[in-house]
C-alpha cells in the first residue's frame, strides 16, 4: 500500500500479517468489512486498573498504520496482533475497520469516540471510579496536535500513552506542544524502548521521564542506571513515580520466543549521547 499524507499523518505499512491494508485501500476496507460499531474496548491488563479505582478504556487500530517510528522488532512482536484474543481474525478485522473509518471519515471517527468516551465517563462515575483513556493502544498518533480538543473536552478523563516518537516524548517532558501550545494536564506518556533508540531513552530517564522496557526472564533491579517497577500491574501509568523504568514481561509467541532484533531485552547496551531535544531543564 503507498504511504498516504493524511493531515501530517502517513498511513504506513501495517505489521499485522492478517490486516486488510495489507492488500486494500481503506475506502476498500470499509466497503469489504463495514464501518465500526464501537471504538473504545479493552484488556486483561487494562481492567487490572479496576483494583486501583481506575476504570480504562483503550483504542485499538492496526498495528502499524499510524506507527512512525516503530522499529523491526516492535512490528513483528505488536501485542496488537501477537498475543492471545488479538490474533484472532476478528479483532483483527475490528482494528482494520477502525483505522478505516479514522482514515475516510475522521469526522464520524472522532464524533463516535467522543460519544464513547461521554459512557466511559459516566460508567466510571456510576462506579466510584477515575475514568482513563488509551487513545494509542496500537498506534502512535500525536493526539495532542491531531485532535487536542479531546483532552480539554473531557477534563475528568486522565489520557495516557505510551510513544517511540522522541521529540513527542521531549515536548511532554517540557510541558509544550510541538506547535507550543501547554501539554494538556491530563495526558501522560510514557517512553517505549526499542533495538534503537537506547540514547532516546537514557536521554528521557535523565530528564525525569518513564522508559517502557519489554524484558525476557525476571525483572531486573534496575536497567540504564535507574530502577525498575512492574509494569504488568495494571496499565496506568500515570500513577507510576519518575524517573523509572517500567518492567514488561515479554509476550506473545515472537517476543518469547523468536525475537532476534534485540527489542527484548537479554543483556544491556551501550551508553549513547542524548538527542538534540535533551537539555537538563527539560522536565
């Protein structure tokens, strides 16, 4: 599928080897598998969260399409299509529906999403419990210059995600967006570690930001000098201290198993020099 400029975004290729795009155009996604019914689901690891009183909500699209800076490894291993129900046909042509309709039809993608996050809110109220949003569940997509208004329209929601987009990441830490506007209040990110972007992630510990670490075997004490907290507690991670490095076990046949790239973590790397962005005032 050719890259497509979409308002700053390019639709890329996607790493799901079941995914419609592989073959198809959105428009003839859409027309082949319908229009979503719901944006919004969620996890195992998501309603982990409840024990915590946060009530979540996550937004799966297929892996890849809207990920530009995941790496090899990153795109071969995507819980989005390795792991457990989410390799499943179905949920793949769920995801393919949505990034179908978010690509053709933003304005009706956008409409439903505010409509669901409107119930998510008033669940979780019903319930006793904080409502969380995970826009990125398998994507990478600047939510805060895409559609910053979600964030100042629900401001009960606490948003959060994880990024590889090192300048993202450097303009959360610095409290401003990429255009300069102030970084909502209530979004949170947090850093993913991949093969290679190691000096990205050192760069952001120091600057008093979180690293998500995908290893292989127990924990490790600590990693790139700074210490490491279980990840797979639940999901939201902003409730997580800083600077930390957050602990996922590997999952899913590939990250197990067959990982050659070095996206999982066996044995560290070496020190890198920060990137541009990185000043010591940064967080």
């Amino acid at each position: 599928m050719n890259e497509k400029k979409m308002r700053g975004l390019k639709v890329l290729r996607s790493g799901d080897p079941r995914s419609q795009f592989n073959t198809l155009s959105a428009k003839e996604v859409l027309a082949r598998l319908g229009r979503p019914k719901t944006l919004l689901s969620s996890s195992s690891k998501i309603r982990k969260g409840e024990a915590v009183g946060i009530l979540s909500k996550v937004l799966y699209l297929t892996s890849g399409l809207f990920c530009p800076a995941a790496s090899k490894g990153c795109l071969a291993s995507c819980l989005g299509h390795s792991s457990g129900f989410m390799k499943e046909q179905r949920a793949t042509s769920a995801r393919d529906r949505r990034s179908a309709l978010f690509i053709e039809d933003r304005e009706a993608f956008i409409e439903l999403l505010k409509h669901e996050i409107h119930e998510h809110v008033y669940e979780a109220e019903t319930l006793g419990m904080r409502p969380a949003i995970r826009l990125n569940g398998t994507s990478d997509i600047e939510w805060e210059s895409e559609h910053g208004e979600l964030f100042f329209q629900f401001p009960t929601v606490q948003f959060y995600d994880y990024t590889k987009l090192p300048q993202r990441m450097g303009s959360f830490l610095q409290r401003r967006t990429s255009e300069g506007r102030p970084w909502p209040s209530n979004y949170h990110l947090t850093f993913s570690l991949s093969e290679r972007n190691s000096h990205h992630a050192e760069a952001v510990l120091n600057a008093g930001g979180n690293v998500a670490v995908v290893f292989d075997g127990p924990l490790p004490e600590d990693h790139l000098g700074f210490p490491v907290i279980d990840g797979d507690k639940y999901d939201a991670r902003f409730l997580d201290p800083s600077p930390v490095v957050v602990g996922l076990s590997a999952k899913g046949f590939i990250a197990q198993d067959d990982d050659r790239t070095g996206f999982v973590v066996r044995t560290g790397g070496p020190s890198q020099q920060p990137p541009t962005w990185y000043s010591n005032n940064a967080a």
